[in-house]
C-alpha cells in the first residue's frame, strides 16, 4: 500500500519542505510525543559508494540517537555531482503509516487480553448482590450526613492535577498547520497518544497485558482453593468492620451534633437572642392528645390520631424498651410484679436538658441526677395507685409526661400494662378482661402505631399478644415486632434459627411493618443505660446470628429501633393529621347548629365556666347570711332551743317539783334541778340548736329559687357544696363554757320587775300546758279509742284493747274525782283495788296497763289544774311584789317559767352574736375552700355539673381547641417540611 503511493508523497513533501533552503529552522517533529520521535530514524542509501552529504540549510535531527541528520545539497553521480531530490518526508510519512498499524495491533491485543482478564477475574468473584443487607442504610444515606461539596472542593483542581502531566497541547499545536493537508496523520497521532495512555492505565503494552493474565490464571487457582465458607466469613468479617466504623463515625458526629444544639438551645433559654422560643412539634401534637384523652366523645368522634401504643406480655420488657428510647431509667421496676398499672403518656422531645415532667405539674426532674430519678419513679408509682380505683388492679386513666433532652427522637408513645393470662391473688377479678379493653381500645386506631414486644427468651408458643396484635392490624401495616432479651436467647434457644424466623416473621401469626432485635440490660435494675448501649453494642459485635447472617444490620439495636420507630410516627402523622383536622372540623359544625337549634338564646358556657358561675352565686347566698336581721336570728334559736328543751323542763324539773307539798320545797328541788341541767346538757344542746339553725338557713338561702334566674342545673352542685362545707365546719369550742356561765346566771335571777314580765311569764307557761295537754289528750284518745260520735259519723269502732283501756280511764277518773288531790303515783293496794272494780264488770286487767293509763290520766288531770292556776296568778303580781305574805295564793310555778323564758331569750341573743360575728364567717371560709377544692376535682364537676346542655357546651369547647391546635401544628409542620 505504501509503495502505491509514491507520487502522493512526493508532492506533500515539496509541499513540506517548500524550497526553503538557506534557513536554519528546527523541525516541528521534535515537539512530538516520545512515542511519536521513535518513528522519525535516518534513511541513507545502500550504494557501493559513500557519497558525502551536501550541506542544506535545514538541519534535521532523529528521535532515536539525537545526533544530526547530515546536511547534503549534492549528491555524488557516476559522472559528477549533481543536486540530489530531498524525499525523506514521504519516506518518513511512509514508514509512520506503516507504524500505525503495528502500534494499533499492540494497543488492540493489549485490551483486549485486559478485558479478558477483568471479565475471568469478575467471573471467579462471588455474586455481592444477596448481601447488600450486610452494608448498614446509613452508608447509602451518607450524601445526607456528609457535606460531600466541601469534599470536593478540598480536592485538587483539575487544572492542578493537568499540570502533573505532559503537555499535550503543545504536540497538538505543532499539528495545526498539517491539519488541512495531513489529516491522516494528525489523526494517527492522537489515536497513538491514546493508545499510549490506555496502556500506561493497564500497566504495560500487549506483551505486558499477557504476562498479568498468566499470572493472574496462577491466583485464580490460588483463589479456588480457599472455600467458599471462608471467603463468605472474610467478607463478612470486613462489612463488620466497615459497618462499625462508619459507625463509629456517625455516633461522633451526631455527638458533636448533640453538644451545638445543646449550647444552641441554652443560649435561647438564656435569652440571648431576646426572643421568645416556639413550641415544639411534638409538643404542640401532644397537648392535642392531652386535650383528647379528657374529651367525652358523646358525639361519635372517635380519636384516631397517631400514636406509638406499647403492647407486650407482662415482664417482656416493655418498659425497657421505652427507657431505652427515653435514655432515663424513668419508671418504677419490680421482678415479676405488675408495675404499669395505667396507661403512661410518654412524649419525647429535643432539649437542651435532659428533663422530664408531669402535664400538670411545673416542677422538672433533672434525668441526670439519681435523686431526681428516684423521685420521678416514686411519683409515677404513686399516681398509678392513686387513679386505681377500690376493688381495681388497673386504670383507664392516663398519666402524662413529657421527657426532653438531647438527641432524643420526637414521638408520642403510650406504654400499656402487660397482658396477663392468668389471673394472681390479690388481683381483681376482671383485672385480664380490663387489660384486653384498654389494649385493644388503644389499637383500633387506624392510625396507632402498634410496637409489640416480644420477649425472646421464652417460648414463642407461650406469647399472648401477637394474636391480639393479629387481630387488631391482621396486615401488619401499622405494626413494629421487636424481639427483647436476644442474649438471653441466644444463649438459651437451641436451635438459633428459631430466632431468624421470628425476624423473618415467619414463626408468629402475625405481620409488621419492620423487625428489630434488641438487648436492653442485663436484668440487674441499677445498670445505667450507657453501660446498657456498651453491653448491646458488643453483644451485637460479637453475636453469631449478626455473623452468620440470621440478623441483618439494620435490625438490631435500640438506635436503630427508635429512628424507625420515630420515621413511622412521623410518616403517619403527615398521612392522617389533616384528614383529622377536616373530621373534627365537620363536628365542630354539627355541634354549634344542634346548639343554635336547641338553645338559641343562651351562651355556650362550658363546664369550668358554669362552674364559675356557679361559685359566684354560692358566694352571694352565703353573704346574704350575714344580713339577716338579728330579730330573725333570735326568734329562730328561741323557738328552736324551748322545742328541744320543753320535754325536759316539763318532765323533769317542773312535774317532779310541783309535787312537793310547800313553796319552799317546790323552789329548792327547781333550783337544784336546773342547777344540774345547766352543768351537763342546756349549752351543748344550746349549741346543737345554733348550729343546725345556722345550717337551715343556710340551706335556704341555697335551695331558694330566685324567678326566672334559677337554674336547675347548679342544684346538685349546691347541695354538693352545702353538705361538704357542714361536715367541715365545727363550732367553736370555747362557745359552751361561756354560755354555760350565762345560761347560769340568767337562770339564779327570780325578780319580775314589771307587770308586763309577769303576764308574758303567765301567758308563756298557759301555752307550754295547753300544748302539754293537746299533747296528753291525742295519746288518751290513742288508748280508748274514738269516742261516741267519731263512731257514728265514721263508721268506726273501738278494738278490744281499746275498750279495756277505755274501762280503765273511767275507772280512774272516778279514783281522781274522789281524792283530788292524789298524788302522781298510784300505790299497790290501788292498783288491786282497781284491778278488782274491773274484774267485777267482767273486764280483765293486767296492773302494768292500769299504771300506765294512770300515768296519762293523772298528767291531763294535773294540766288542767295548772292551766286553771295561771288564771289565778294573773292577779298575783302585787302579791307577788310583798312575797305572797299574808296570801294563800303561790305562784312560784310562774315564776319558774319567766326564769325559763329569760334565759331563752339571753341564750338567743348569746348565740345570735357568735353566729354573725364568727360562726357565719367561718362557714363563708370553708364554702370558699371546698369551691376551690371542686375547682380542681374534674371528675367532681363532671358528675354534679351533668345534663344535655352542658355536655353539648363541653364537647363544643373541646372540638375547637382541638380543630385550632390541629390547624396551628399542620401549619409548622408544613413549615418545617
């Protein structure tokens, strides 16, 4: 081919050399590449004879031994010297297209025994694809944790790493001017320049190629000879390595992350900034849940935002687990007892400190130090026993706690009490149907996030709650398995693929969403929870079931357990919070058009202010106590103080007296008597009287409707109020000693200083006898019976007692008649005598039955003697005045009675003052108290403040605090996002 062309070639080199002689110039081919100048050799004729060279003007020189070409201008002939045509440029074009396809068979060999050699070795390495597992996601998520724009820009420019190499630009410029004509060969130029380079990157030129894939067939049958088993144990063993490191590395960053948002948040508490910080995401969410949990869902609004809800078997370390997360030891522990007796809110938040606290409580228990831990345990215990009800083991109720610090992972979750299968003594009897309840009352949330523990080390046969797990998600769409206690299992469990195939879920009859292994102590109570991780990550590190692929590395580890924990949380959250934010919306509406229907002209006042209202009007009735009149007061405690002393001064100090034969006498046995009376009884019952005056008007004040104001609604609330503050209040102890002293006083005065007096005194004593006597005449007629006219007007007649009874009153009434002045007492041979005037009329008589009607008979006879005595006394004044001397007329009787009304009316007026100076302000106090006390007592104001109208306000209420708190946090959380 090259010979073919010598025509072409000439005229290129003419076109090259252009005549240019007499000018000293170099040639552009010594700019070339080395591998270009090893084409560029010395071409001398083969003749007999050595011809000298003539000298020309342009100076060549070879790449091979750089000495000069010798210069000839004329060239010897056989018959002379003649000037000689210079073709050494085609000749040397010739030779570099004939090198090119030698350099181009090189370069194609030399790849392709390369490719060769990659496509044997990439054949002998095993498939990496089953193990991706093996590399932790964190690697894949790298370009997230790592700023891989500042990498790039600490690397060299590509303007540096050029100037390392040679200076291909400049070859190339020496080409410019042969591009248009020689094309070819600056063509081949370029692709010897690339085939150069290609074997320099595969370390050698075609020959050097080979030898590599000799030796490397010698490794691979080196290769082969290790099993596969070790090179699986070596790959797996390197992962490992790589997986801790990479590990490692975020654990320090995220603690470095930890400690700037750390100095961050404190600065903004310190107020450096001067601005007030925002609630948390997650905390603006949980107080939605806190006003949920107290919302009565009367109205069919059913709660289905999410949560994380915490089910387990009882001792499968559910509270663990949560500590773990919560990085606090924060609940109370006990071995094999049931310790979460309620459900326990638990929402985790990002702080600068690592504190927690109760919703309603402002005190916060530093999470660092092993007092406040301490005291944290103790309360949560002591509000769990406190919301169990007598006769309960466990609780609906729910208590709240909110725990902060740095690095935690933002959740809501909600630890349940373990399920039970059998239940102890001690327990209620109801106590495994109430826990089914709750559980199951928590997971039909269509949108609760359901994290079930399991504990791994005992039988999986034994486990309870992965069928009710089952039941409520039977798709696992919403649920994450978590397997306790692995190191326990691993060392227990005899078959460890047992444990593989409950992470594959294919032992349990149920599904999840993820499956996680974790380690969360090793059973001792004081461990912290850092020594807790330290053991769990060496356990993992070492474990075989990470090593022989049972586990995969993204499954075990509490870490790793709440970063995924939290991603569903959140994920559910951002599916289902405005889809709930519209149904509490459409509630809202059905609510207020069923209370503008129903109730158009009153205000929608809920509970608390109903219960203010309420309180303000119980104030006002109990200040009204203090403007009744003190006429009114001591009118009252007369009345009520004779009414419950009237029997006792009758019987007992007047009736026995007025036997006496003299007036000496009758005053000695009064003075006597009430003397005593005084001492023991007339101040406490006094002070009884008092009392329940006070109470009485009170109560009306209370229960009095006041026209169209009354609300029925505040009734149960009142009497609620009014009965607490009576049993509270007590009187004053020092009340009785100094009435007993005046009682005592008025009761020694015998002087009637007017006429006025005495005839109150007559009139007083004639209205005690007359109802004595009404009194007497009701039971006689009891006795006998209906008289005569009775029996004919109505039909009626007189039992066979009652005509005993009625023989023996006319029996006794002609013994009185015949000795008026008998005494009280009928003596023995009476009763006999009686008896036989009976028995000779044909009645029989027993002899109780005649004292007893005597008894009767002699007290009417006897009234109306002293009712006939006071019209005498009525003129006795003056008598009185000189001492009844000179006189048959005694009326110390009248004067016994105006003793008696005096120290009625000096004890009224005693106990009117104690009542409106002290007793009415005391009861104000304690009725302010146990308003305040309701205040604070839902649960009291639910059950006295009750009826359609307040629970229509409640819920009313309830749904637009939680339709302005959902709105609120769907907008920060579309401004985070």
């Amino acid at each position: 081919m090259w010979r073919t062309r010598p025509a072409a070639a000439c005229v290129i080199c003419r076109s090259l050399s252009n005549s240019s002689y007499g000018i000293k110039r170099k040639s552009s081919f010594q700019n070339f590449h080395l591998v270009s100048r090893s084409i560029h050799r010395p071409c001398y004729p083969s003749s007999k004879f050595q011809r000298p060279l003539l000298r020309t003007s342009v100076q060549l020189f070879s790449s091979l031994n750089h000495l000069p070409i010798r210069k000839t201008k004329l060239l010897y002939v056989k018959y002379g010297f003649q000037s000689r045509r210079n073709f050494w440029l085609a000749r040397l074009a010739s030779r570099l297209l004939r090198l090119r396809y030698l350099i181009l068979g090189s370069a194609i060999g030399g790849g392709y025994t390369a490719k060769k050699t990659y496509d044997q070795w990439k054949d002998m390495m095993p498939d990496l694809d089953e193990y991706k597992w093996i590399v932790p996601d964190f690697i894949w998520e790298l370009d997230e944790h790592i700023d891989l724009d500042k990498l790039i820009k600490a690397l060299p420019d590509a303007d540096d790493l050029a100037k390392l190499l040679p200076d291909f630009d400049k070859i190339g410029e020496s080409f410019t001017s042969l591009k248009g004509f020689f094309s070819p060969g600056y063509n081949l130029v370029s692709e010897v320049i690339g085939a150069s380079d290609l074997l320099l990157l595969l370390g050698s030129s075609g020959e050097t190629a080979f030898r590599a894939t000799d030796q490397g067939y010698e490794n691979d049958k080196q290769y082969k000879k290790v099993s596969d088993k070790e090179k699986i144990d070596q790959l797996q063993e390197e992962l490992l390595r790589t997986q801790l490191k990479y590990q490692r590395m975020l654990e320090r960053l995220e603690k470095e992350n930890k400690e700037l948002r750390k100095l961050v948040l404190q600065r903004d508490d310190k107020g450096i900034h001067q601005r007030k910080l925002k609630k948390s995401l997650i905390d603006m969410y949980s107080e939605v849940l806190d006003i949920l949990s107290d919302y009565d869902a009367s109205y069919n609004t059913q709660d289905h935002l999410p949560r994380v809800v915490v089910v387990g078997d009882q001792s499968a370390g559910k509270t663990s687990v949560l500590e773990m997360i919560a990085q606090a030891r924060i609940f109370p522990r006990g071995s094999g007892e049931m310790m979460t007796r309620s459900p326990v809110k638990v929402t985790l938040s990002e702080g600068p400190h690592h504190v927690a606290l109760f919703k309603d409580s402002s005190r916060e228990f530093d999470l660092t130090k092993e007092e406040d831990l301490a005291a944290l345990r103790n309360e949560i215990e002591i509000r769990m026993r406190n919301s169990v009800k007598e006769g309960c083991t466990v609780s609906t109720e729910t208590i709240s706690l909110s725990v902060k610090g740095p690095g935690l992972q933002r959740m809501v979750l909600v630890d349940l009490p373990g399920v039970i299968s059998t239940v102890t003594s001690g327990m209620a009897p109801d106590t495994k149907e109430t826990i089914f309840s709750i559980s199951k009352a928590y997971m039909q949330n269509p949108n609760a996030i359901i994290l079930c523990i399991q504990d791994g080390s005992v039988d999986a046969e034994r486990s309870i709650v992965t069928d009710l797990v089952s039941q409520m998600d039977p798709q696992g769409k919403r649920t994450i398995f978590v397997l306790t206690k692995v190191d326990l299992a691993e060392k227990n469990v005899t078959s460890p693929s047992r444990i593989q195939q409950i992470i594959e879920g294919k032992l349990f009859p149920m599904k999840a969403l993820g499956y996680f292994a974790v380690v969360t102590g090793k059973g001792n109570s004081s461990e912290s929870i850092d020594s807790i991780k330290e053991y769990e990550e060496e356990f993992f590190q070492n474990s075989k079931l990470l090593k022989t692929c049972m586990l995969k590395a993204h499954q075990v580890t509490t870490k790793n357990l709440s970063l995924a924990v939290s991603d569903c949380f959140w994920k559910m959250v951002r599916e289902s919070v405005e889809q709930q934010a519209d149904a509490f919306k459409a509630t809202r509406f059905n609510l207020e058009t069923e209370w503008k229907n129903n109730y158009p002209r009153l205000r929608e006042l809920d509970r608390n202010e109903l219960f203010e209202k309420a309180k303000n009007e119980i104030l006002d009735e109990v200040i009204s106590l203090t403007q009744v009149t003190p006429k009114h007061w001591e009118e009252i405690l007369q009345k009520t103080l004779w009414e419950r002393v009237s029997t006792h001064v009758i019987e007992n100090i007047y009736l026995p007296a007025a036997q006496t034969m003299n007036s000496g006498t009758f005053n000695t046995t009064v003075d006597i008597k009430l003397k005593q009376w005084t001492d023991k009884q007339l101040p406490n019952k006094a002070v009884e009287v008092a009392w329940e005056t006070l109470q009485e008007e009170f109560s009306r004040f209370m229960t009095e409707q006041k026209g169209k104001e009354h609300d029925d609604i505040f009734d149960k609330l009142k009497q609620a109020v009014k009965e607490e503050s009576i049993k509270r209040h007590k009187w004053n102890e020092r009340a009785e000693d100094s009435l007993r002293v005046i009682q005592h006083n008025a009761l020694e005065d015998r002087s009637i200083s007017d006429k006025q007096q005495w005839d109150a005194a007559i009139q007083f004593m004639e209205e005690t006898l007359q109802s004595r006597l009404k009194d007497t005449e009701s039971v006689i007629e009891d006795m006998v019976g209906p008289d005569w006219k009775k029996r004919w007007l109505y039909w009626i007649s007189r039992t066979k007692e009652q005509n005993i009874r009625n023989e023996t009153k006319n029996e006794l009434e002609r013994l009185i008649k015949c000795n008026e002045d008998h005494a009280a007492y009928l003596a023995n041979d009476e009763v006999t005598t009686v008896r036989k005037n009976l028995e000779a009329r044909g009645v029989t008589v027993d002899p109780c039955l005649i004292k007893d009607t005597w008894h009767q008979i002699y007290r009417r006879y006897f009234l109306k003697t002293a009712l006939s005595h006071c019209n005498l006394c009525r003129r006795g004044f003056y008598y009185y005045q000189r001492h009844f001397v000179d006189s048959e007329l005694e009326c110390n009787d009248i004067v016994l009675f105006w003793r008696i009304q005096r120290m009625l009316a000096i004890t009224a007026n005693t106990l009117r003052q104690q009542l409106t100076n002290t007793e009415v302000r005391r009861l104000e106090k304690n009725v302010k108290e146990v308003l305040e006390d309701f205040a604070e007592d839902n649960e009291k104001k639910v059950k006295l403040l009750t009826g359609k109208r307040v629970q229509l306000a409640e819920d009313l209420k309830k749904v637009r605090e939680i339709q302005e708190k959902l709105e609120a946090f769907i907008e920060a959380l579309h401004q985070e996002k």
